[in-house]
C-alpha cells in the first residue's frame, strides 16, 4: 500500500469579527491551498469539512460549504472533536485513501467563533465539560487548564515565570507571521506589572497572558494518494505517522493531573508508526491554548523529561534557533485558535517548514515536523508526523 | 387523562443545571438527606463517582448506592474569576478535585476557605450544600 502525501496547504488571515459568513471563510482557506497545490477543484474527489458546530448558526455546515467551494457532486460529510476537529479529519482522509477508496481529499477546517454573540459565547462555553456533573459548579476551560498548571506548580516547582516565558516566545513568532490575530510584542515584565492585561488573573493561577487568542479563520490540507501526489505535486510532504487516542470528560474519571493521557498516547502511536523518537523531531507544532498546555506538551511528547519542561524553555531551546523548535508561527497564543481550522493550520506551517517556505519563521532544513492537537481539555489527542 | 409525572429532579443540581431527568435522580433525593453518594456495580463491585446507572465493565444495570465518607486529598484547584451566564453573582469561586482513592470526587470548595488557604495535598471532606438560590451542589470543606 502507497503513502500519502500532502500536496497543498492554506489558510485565512486569523482576525477578530471575520466581515463575511462562514462558506466565505472557508473559501479564503481552501483558495490558498488549492492555488498551493496547483490543481483544480475537479482533481478533488472528497471533501470533510471541520468546526465546532455549537459555533455554527448553519445546521450540517458541510453541505453549505462544499456547495460553495464547488466541490459538488463530490462526497463531503463533518467531522468534529472540538478543537481537534480538523486533525481527525486528516486522519479519516488518510483511511479513506489508504483504503482506496479516494485519490485526492480536501480537508477544510473553520470557525467563526464571532457567529455568535459574546453572551450566546459565554452560554455555551458554560456547556463545555460534562453537563450533567461538572458545568453545574460553573466551570470554565480556563479554570480546568489552571487545575492542571496548579498540579505541575505543586509536583514539579513550575512557576507562573515560567510559563510567562512560553508567551513571550509565543509573542516572537506572532509578530512576523502575517496570519497571526495577535501581531504585538509580550514581555516578561507584564506578567508582573498589576497595570498590565497580561497580569489579570483569569483562573489562578493562569492570566490573561496564558491564555490563546480567540479568532475567526480557516484552513485547509489537501492530501492524495502516493500515485496522485507524485503526479501532481513537486514537492509532496509525506504523512508517515498517525496516532489518536481519548480521555475522560469527568476530571473525576482522571488520573493524571500534570500532563495530558491523550498527548503521551497519541505521541506513542505516532512515533511507533512513524518508526523514529521524539529526539528525531526537527520542528512540532503543539497544542498551547494555553502556557501550560505547551510545557506539558513537551514532557509528553518526550521533548523534556517530565517536570523539566521548564528548563527546555528556559534555555530557548524551543525557539528557532534551539534543538527543537516548537510553534515558531506563534502558536494558539498568539496565531489564534480557531477551533475547527486550528489543526489545519498547524500542518500548514509545519509543511511549509519542510518544503523550506517558511519565510522569516524558517527553522534550518527540518526533515521531520510533528504536529499535537488537543481537543477539549485532554479529551481527544491527535499526533501527526510528517516528513519530505 | 391524568398528566404523566415527569421525574425532572436532576434540575436542582448546581447553581445552573443543565440535566433534568437521568436514571441517576435518586442523588438529588440523597443530597437532600444531606449524603453524598455514588453508585457501586452489584455484580462486578465497580465504584463510580460521579453515579452512573449502568456498569460499563459488566455491562449490568444492577447498580447500589455508596455514601462518600471520610475525607480525600486535595489534588488540584482553580479559583475563577470569570464564570459562564447564570453564574455571574457566585464569583469568583473555586473548583476543585479530591482524590479519595478508590475514587476522586469533581466540585467547589467552600466559600469560607480562601484561595490562599488552599494546598495540594491537604485533606478536605465533601459536604452537601444549599446555594443562594435554593438549588443544591456540595463543597469540599475542612474537616
């Protein structure tokens, strides 16, 4: 059986209030890909469509969105793991193809989290853990994320300082990267001066500056089969591990409270697919819709060992220049978190970086980029591993 | 006809519930009687908390009640500053996790412990507890 390969990659401007619908953001996406891959919309035999539907006015968006991107009378169907949602897609096309069942997939992630007003916002993240048990005591995802910073600060003697130091370099990235929503400079001394926003606790111990960005915006990866891609693309970026796996919603049905389950498994799955370890990594995109979720994505992926992320942060050695860098595009914090078009975008940067078309953010000739996307707190994780 | 009664206890779960009726609405009438309780499978011996009406090892829908005793350790906590709609006049407020070993228990600590006062480790119990708005949750408080 064949490998599969991606042959084009896109994404909207990440902004605030996206002055259009959402099949118009999903356009801007899904252009820049298709220009990118230098195909037609013909060439392209299935389509899946990603967002957090809560998010969505539209009713079974998918059908509206294929429609308007022209990708009709081809098959397209949605998936959703929240802010996972376009990596899970990736994974489902790549079975698709696998299977041989399709040539070339269109995987389309979007969010306009302004669709919504600010209080119709707040309502549904009130619903964002287990219903029955837990949003009843008023619970935030900031709230449950500071839980577990809480724990690291208790386990292993990380500091706010500390994951202050994941925002600044976060902030350095922002700002060269023309599709990031946060473009402005962050300084290690906001997060102690009281006048500053970055200094206003959202949910202790986290601040405003620990927290990602809100944003409007899409994505899009187009992946192909071996044969296809060989054909169509000069420089295809090979997907050569995939691992997923799922946690409890109840933070009562845990049992660890300093890391995230799905992040080791789906790593573990990845790497043994992929037939490499984390040391063979040259550059990752991970999942940090918050400070602390980045330090424990790199004691989970084996980048640190564990309790020691903070040192790998400390030394730089996760900005461009250090032994692995780790989201060099700004991340969540600063690119922003578009739910559903989150996991796309983070392919998209680490494809750029292997094809070397990383402009200003290009880390020297990476061979092997992963990508950690999360979704909900810890209760889905995708991996993914990819390589020239 | 006479109208059907419809079991919506659940309602009465938290400062906003957003469950009315589940197998499980016996815990409202315990918290009532100001007991904590969880469910324990009667076939394979299987401890749930939150409840659960049906054993996912065994399978089996044969569940009995257990009371939550004793005290469990304090794993992790947060104190919120901003809540979702409905929970504006609770702020800022604390949630938190006990560890009680053969299960862990997900709720609020007490309004009279401060964020300051609070350590992972120590040792809380879970109690029941009336809101300002008449509807019930329980509290970690010192034992």
């Amino acid at each position: 059986m064949g490998k599969v390969g991606i042959i084009g990659v896109g994404q909207s401007k990440f902004v605030r209030g996206f002055a259009g619908s959402i099949r118009e953001l999903a356009f801007e996406g899904f252009k820049e890909a298709l220009v990118d891959a230098k195909i037609q919309t013909k060439d392209i035999d299935a389509s899946i469509i990603a967002s957090a539907p809560e998010y969505d006015k539209q009713r079974s968006s998918a059908g509206v969105v294929a429609e308007y991107l022209g990708l009709i009378p081809q098959p397209t169907f949605y998936i959703e793991t929240v802010c996972s949602s376009s990596s899970t897609a990736l994974k489902v096309a790549y079975s698709m193809i696998k299977a041989g069942l399709h040539d070339v997939v269109a995987i389309v992630g979007f969010q306009k989290m302004s669709e919504i007003s600010s209080n119709e916002s707040q309502e549904r993240m009130g619903r964002g853990a287990d219903i029955q048990w837990e949003s009843p005591f008023g619970t935030m995802m900031p709230a449950y994320y500071a839980m577990y910073a809480q724990a690291h600060m208790a386990k292993y003697g990380t500091t706010g300082e500390d994951l202050a130091k994941i925002r600044v370099k976060a902030a350095t990235y922002g700002q060269i990267n023309d599709k990031a929503v946060y473009r402005k400079p962050v300084t290690m001394d906001m997060f102690t001066d009281p006048k500053s926003n970055m200094s206003s606790p959202v949910a202790k111990p986290l601040r405003v500056g620990d927290c990602c960005a809100n944003a409007d915006g899409s994505s899009c990866v187009i992946v192909a089969s071996e044969e296809r891609a060989k054909s169509l693309c000069d420089k295809p970026v090979w997907i050569l591990g995939i691992g997923a796996a799922s946690e409890t919603v109840n933070m009562a049905g845990r049992d660890l409270f300093t890391g995230l389950n799905v992040g080791i498994e789906a790593g573990r799955q990845a790497y043994k697919m992929a037939g490499i370890t984390s040391k063979d990594i040259d550059i990752a995109e991970v999942h940090d819709c918050f400070t602390i979720a980045e330090m424990m994505a790199y004691e989970n992926l084996g980048f640190a060992k564990t309790g020691e992320g903070k040192d790998l942060i400390a030394g730089k050695e996760t900005y461009k220049e250090g032994s692995i860098p780790v989201n060099v595009d700004g991340g969540l914090l600063s690119k922003g978190h578009p739910i559903g078009a989150t996991g796309g975008s983070q392919i998209r940067t680490i494809v750029l970086q292997l094809r070397g078309e990383a402009g200003e953010m290009q880390v020297k000739d990476p061979e092997l980029g992963l990508v950690h996307n999360i979704g909900g707190v810890g209760l889905y994780g995708n991996v993914t591993i990819m390589g020239r | 006809m006479a109208k059907k009664e419809v079991d919506d206890r659940f309602k009465k779960f938290g400062t906003v519930s957003f469950t009315a009726i589940t197998k499980t609405n016996d815990f409202i009438s315990h918290l009532e009687d100001g007991k904590i309780m969880g469910t324990k499978c009667k076939e394979c011996e299987a401890v749930y908390f939150p409840p659960r009406s049906d054993c996912f090892k065994c399978l089996n829908s044969n569940m009995e009640w257990f009371e939550v005793t004793g005290t469990g350790k304090l794993l992790s906590f947060s104190e919120l500053q901003y809540g979702p709609v409905g929970f504006e006049k609770d702020l800022p407020y604390i949630i938190a996790i006990l560890d009680y070993g053969f299960h862990k228990v997900f709720g609020r600590i007490s309004d009279d412990i401060p964020y300051d006062g609070l350590k992972v480790g120590m040792e809380l119990q879970t109690v029941p507890n009336t809101l300002s708005n008449g509807q019930l949750n329980y509290v970690f408080k010192q034992p």
